[in-house]
C-alpha cells in the first residue's frame, strides 16, 4: 500500500519558471517531510525538509509546503534550470527511521 | 566530512546464486544505516535499518538478510537469488532517527 505518492510521473517547465512538484501521503500522523532529487545512477541526494508542525520552509531556490488538512506536500523550484533536471522523490516518516517514499516525478527544464 | 560507499556499482548474477553488497560510511560514529531497493517503477522501498552493532530491523519478507558486523559497515546477503530481487539497490546512513538520510550511489542488480 502506498502511503505517499506523487501522481505525476514527469513534468516539463522551461528554465526561469516555476516548477511545482507535488505529493500526496494517506497517513495522517507522518510528521516529518523530505524532498530528494536523483541523477541517473546516482543516490537521491536531500534537498529540503520539513516538520510537520510548520507549513512552509525555504531553501534557496526551493520551497517546500506542507498542507496537513489536505496531506499534500508540494516543492518549488524558482527560478528553474536545466541543472535542475532530475527525478524528485518525497518521502515521509512518523518520528522513527521509517521513511515512505513516492515513485518519483522526472523534472525536465527545457532551457 | 561524511561520505558513503557502496560496491559494486553494477552486478549480474545467475538465479539461485548468493548476493553481497557491502556499504561503508566514514567520517561519522554510529551513525544509523538503510538499505533500500527501487524496482522499476517503484518508489524506494525500506528493506532493513540499524541502529547499531548487530542491531537489524527488517521492514519486508524475504530472502534478503542484513549484518553490521562493525559500527560503519552495512551488508546485504542472500543465500540464493531470485529473479524478483532484481533492482536498485541503496544504502543510506543518518545522523539520528527523523533526520535527513544520505545516500550512496547504488547497486543496479540484474538477476539472470
């Protein structure tokens, strides 16, 4: 059963705009939120977290939401950039070592 | 610094052979460890954690066991593969529970 998942498999945005990538999870006592980004046959590398007593935490270029009525976590990526063309998994975990990631969504900034 | 290390890159095993994966982490002390796996079209999957020496939890059934036979030292065996174990292998460390995971670089295995 899978508890976070990202509904979008790929997203195209051209370089200086918005990416927005999304995420929904089912389980309501996640507490903690992560975004990675993955190259090709490379590790997920972290990029961002967030803790569920916040809504909202900046990183840079990166912005991470988090609507806790909705169970939706959403990452921002202003301004794009080709170097930003990657997969974007989100993962989530209750207060332990059990982090439930999504299937990823393939980001492709077209410059 | 901490870095983490995983061999080998690549590996293509015959069904019914044993399996060892080994991940080394410097640069840090009891530090927590994962191994995850990504089938294709698959988000990662948890398959084992440690907390420390000796120390595995296992998050699925299957063929697959896990040792930490020293403080930074992680291992993923099997006595006889399967083709489903095919995938991607990752180990991941982390400073502490609910804190970022840092990944190596994988393992793609391929089961023939």
């Amino acid at each position: 059963d899978q508890q976070v998942k990202q509904n979008s498999p790929s997203l195209s945005v051209q370089e200086g705009r918005i990416s927005i990538l999304n995420c929904d999870y089912t389980n309501s006592m996640f507490d903690y939120f992560l975004w990675y980004k993955k190259y090709p046959a490379e590790g997920p590398t972290f990029l961002i977290s967030i803790s569920s007593i916040k809504d909202k935490n900046e990183d840079g270029r990166f912005t991470v939401f988090l609507n806790k009525s909705a169970k939706h976590l959403s990452l921002h990526i202003v301004p794009s950039q080709p170097g930003d063309s990657a997969v974007y998994f989100c993962a989530a975990s209750i207060a332990g070592n059990q982090f439930y990631f999504g299937t990823g969504t393939s980001l492709t900034v077209i410059p | 610094s901490q870095t983490i290390h995983q061999w080998p890159a690549t590996l293509v095993q015959p069904v019914g052979s044993p399996l060892s994966l080994e991940c080394t982490v410097e640069g840090t002390s009891n530090p927590n460890l994962y191994w995850y796996r990504q089938a294709a079209g698959r988000g990662l999957q948890l398959l084992f954690y440690s907390i420390g020496i000796g120390q595995i939890s296992s998050e699925v059934p299957q063929n697959l066991s896990a040792s930490r036979p020293q403080d930074r030292q992680f291992i993923l065996s099997s006595k006889k593969l399967l083709l489903s174990d095919s995938g991607f292998y990752l180990c991941a460390w982390s400073i502490r529970v609910n804190q970022p995971q840092h990944f190596g670089d994988g393992t793609r295995l391929s089961i023939l």
